[in-house]
C-alpha cells in the first residue's frame, strides 16, 4: 500500500477536498483551506499526481 501512496502523493490532499465539498453543498468557496493544502502538495510533488488535474479548475473559481 505504501508503493500506491508514493505514486498517488496528494490523494489524502484529493479526498479532503471531497470530503469539504460535500459537506458545504460544494460550494468551493468554503473550502480554500483545503484547496491550497492540495495545490502545495502538487507544487510539492511537481505535479506528478492523477489528483492534480483538479486543482487548477478549482483555483480558477477562487477570487483575487
């Protein structure tokens, strides 16, 4: 299981994101927290997640 981990690195990242969503009538606004976690995660692993594809979707939703 640990090999899945490392070659998924941001998943817990992915399912927090989920996880907030649903309880906030995914409504991404009220999740940035988690949100960001993930993107650092993702700048962390340079991208080199299945679960990064989403996060710039959702940054895009983010006000400046």
């Amino acid at each position: 299981m640990a090999r899945q981990e490392s070659k998924e690195p941001c998943k817990k990242e992915a399912c927090n994101i989920q996880a907030c969503l649903s309880k906030n009538n995914f409504l991404p606004q009220k999740c940035w927290k988690v949100i960001e976690q993930l993107q650092a995660c993702c700048e962390k692993c340079t991208y080199n997640s299945t679960h990064c594809a989403s996060v710039s979707g959702l940054l895009k939703q983010k006000p400046k």
